[in-house]
C-alpha cells in the first residue's frame, strides 16, 4: 500500500496510464474501495481519498465545510496527478468530488472524467437539519433510514465514535451552498440505483449543465448502496467508462 496523507492506493500500478480518485459516501470511508482495484482494467489505477476523521485518518478532527475539506483534499492530491486521472463519488462522496473536480480544473489539472453516483445535483440539494439534531434525535433518524446496522444501536462505544464524523458529512451537504461556476470540460458518468429515487430526472438534467463532455447514465440495479450490493455491474460500467483511457502510460 502505497499512502501520503488521505491519498493512498491499495495496490499499486506504477505502469497505469489512468488514476480513478474514490470518495467515500456519509458515514463510510476508503475500506469501501479497498477491493475494487483487482476487479478494475490493467491500465487504472485506483486510489482511495480518505477524508479527515474516517477510516486510516480516524484519529484527526472531522472537516464539515466542502469548501475547507477540497481545499485540503487538493493540496493531498497534487503529487498524484502526473497522469491522466478521473474522480469517482458515492453520495456525499460526489458533492465533495464535484467541488473537487471545479478546484483541479482552476489550477489547471481537470479531470477526464467524473462519476456521479446516486447524489441530487449540486444546485438541487435538499434542505435539511440532520447535523444540527441532538444525539438521541440523530440516532432515531438513523434508525428510520433503515441504512445502518442494528449493531450501530446496541454499541455505546461505536456511538460514541462515529456519531461525530457521521455528523459532520451530514453537515457537509447540509451546509453546502451552490455557486454556478465555469464547466467542467470532463466527461460526465453518472450511477443510479433502480431502486433508489435519490437521483432524478431532473437531476440528471441538473448534473449534465455543469459538463462539457460527453455524458451518461448508467442504472444500478439496487437501492441508495448499489455499490455493495450490486458490485459487478458498478464494475462493469465503471471499466466500459475508462475503456476510452486505455494508452500507454507517459510518464517521467
């Protein structure tokens, strides 16, 4: 494992000619990726991007403002774009990636591709007030998502320990304020579950405004979690995508 800060790989392919950066959704963190690289073509390398207070970076404070966390997301990634890359988000993963993706392009790295996965678009957020709950009334709102374990709820501890981080990737999106801003000039993929009414029509409407390139949609089947349970198909569409970055690597 090849690591420097938040920025790691699981196995590294020194001869890739193409980097996919993965964000985690709400609550997760990089072990979502973490077995993805042998199901991806030879030619991507895959590299997990582990926000503060998750995962591998556990024991720092959590970041609750998109604009605070790109800020330091895109300084981590600066030595990892000597080639061409691509951003992949899950959720919450895709708002912070697309803020990402807006802040590579003015400094002058834009992504060949952005994935969108099973997020509202960024100037179509929803209100809501789930970081500012107490923690009995935050605890019951998980409770009636239905989207954690029951295990979650019987652990004081695990409480204790990730109530906080999962607040404040609640306040992440439930902070955010959309700026209109220049196109991305990448390729737009964008992931949806059969089952899951988080990204709509006009979503994808939405979502297609902030891109230049070429744009798709791709549905999932499963609900808001394809990505666990559905895992070969998200393969398989995440592979024909990059199939188009598929050259020989031209590196120093």
């Amino acid at each position: 494992m090849t690591m420097l800060n938040g920025i790691f790989t699981p196995s590294p392919r020194p001869k890739a000619s193409f980097r996919l950066f993965c964000l985690p959704y709400a609550g997760g963190s990089s072990s979502t990726y973490l077995n993805w690289q042998k199901n991806l073509d030879a030619h991507v390398e895959l590299v997990c991007v582990e926000p503060p207070g998750r995962g591998t970076r556990f024991d720092e404070a959590p970041i609750d403002r998109v604009d605070r966390l790109v800020e330091l997301l895109s300084a981590e990634m600066q030595s990892w774009l000597d080639r061409p890359f691509g951003i992949f988000g899950h959720s919450n993963g895709a708002l912070v990636g697309f803020e990402l993706a807006r802040r590579l392009q003015g400094m002058g790295k834009s992504p060949a591709i952005f994935f969108a996965s099973a997020k509202k678009a960024p100037s179509r957020l929803e209100e809501a007030r789930l970081h500012v709950m107490s923690d009995a009334e935050l605890i019951e709102e998980l409770r009636i998502s239905g989207d954690t374990p029951d295990e979650f709820f019987e652990t004081p501890e695990l409480i204790d320990l990730f109530l906080p981080p999962l607040r404040a990737d609640f306040a992440l999106s439930e902070t955010y304020v959309y700026a209109p801003g220049p196109l991305l000039s990448g390729e737009l993929v964008m992931l949806s579950g059969s089952d899951d009414e988080t990204m709509t029509r006009q979503d994808r409407s939405a979502w297609s405004h902030e891109f230049t390139g070429e744009q798709s949609w791709c549905e999932i089947p499963g609900g808001h979690f394809f990505i666990e349970e559905s895992q070969k198909h998200v393969f398989d569409a995440l592979n024909k995508s990059l199939s188009a970055f598929h050259a020989a690597p031209n590196l120093p």
